[in-house]
C-alpha cells in the first residue's frame, strides 16, 4: 500500500462530510428520494438546480452542496440503488454500460484527487525541510517536535 493509500484509508466518509441535520433527514431526504425514485434512466436526469427548484416549490430552499450532500447520504446508505449523474444531472440508472461509465469516471476522479493529494503532501514536507533547515518559508502556524526528528 502506497502512502495514498493509507490517507485515504485513514478517512472515514461518514465523518468526512457531516451527517445530516434532523431537517435534512426528516424533511428534505424524503422530498429529494421521492423525486428521485422516478428519475430511471438519463433521460429523466434532474439537475442540481432542478431539484432545488422543486424543493422550493415545497417550501425549501436549500444549497447546491445540501443537495449534495443528501445524494452521498442516499448512495452510501443504499436507500436508492444506482443513483448516478452525468453532465446533465442525476437519473437511477438502468443501462449497464451507462454505470460502467458512471464507475471508471469516479476512478479517474479519485486518481486526480490522489495525485494532487501527494502534490500537497510533497509541497508541505518539502516547506518543513525549509524551516527545519532556517530557511524562509511562506508557510506559518506550528510544527509538532516530531517534525523535527529524523
């Protein structure tokens, strides 16, 4: 396992986004699943913005991220099976092909998000090495005693 791997492996989902308010769980989840569980198929994609519209028309009006958020909730709770998006917007999908695409264009995510993950990593170390050294940095705050050590 490479050091990618053991960050990654380190965060947890359900404490990396914040779980849903009572509102969001009680109110807003049920509004958006039953939206969604007539959306089979990309034809009947709806968007970020469309799903918003017609939770306002509910009386909601929310943010893009709480939209979201809510579709993480229901993927990773399994509440609607093979609940993907494209472009267009979100659909339950039906087309085998359509969630093979769906799958390898979160892998691709994920590698990019990998790689400039170690970007970040290598920078940071690489800016420590400076201050370690008594070189200037533009990096502030405080370094652990174990930054020190070799």
């Amino acid at each position: 396992m490479n050091d990618n791997e053991n960050v990654i492996e380190k965060v947890d989902s359900r404490s990396a986004f914040a779980a849903l308010s009572n509102h969001e769980k009680n109110v807003l989840l049920p509004l958006v699943l039953n939206m969604m569980q007539h959306r089979k198929d990309k034809e009947k994609v709806f968007s970020n913005t469309k799903i918003r519209k017609v939770l306002k028309e509910f009386g909601q009006d929310i943010a893009d991220s709480q939209i979201r958020k809510i579709i993480f909730h229901i993927r990773n709770n399994d509440l609607l099976d093979l609940l993907i998006a494209n472009n267009d917007g979100y659909y339950v999908a039906t087309n085998i092909q359509d969630i093979e695409r769906w799958i390898e264009m979160q892998k691709g995510k994920i590698a990019a998000m990998h790689e400039s993950l170690a970007a970040i990593q290598r920078q940071m170390e690489r800016q420590k090495k400076v201050l370690i050294e008594g070189g200037e940095s533009h990096m502030t705050g405080q370094m652990s005693i174990f930054d020190y050590l070799p």
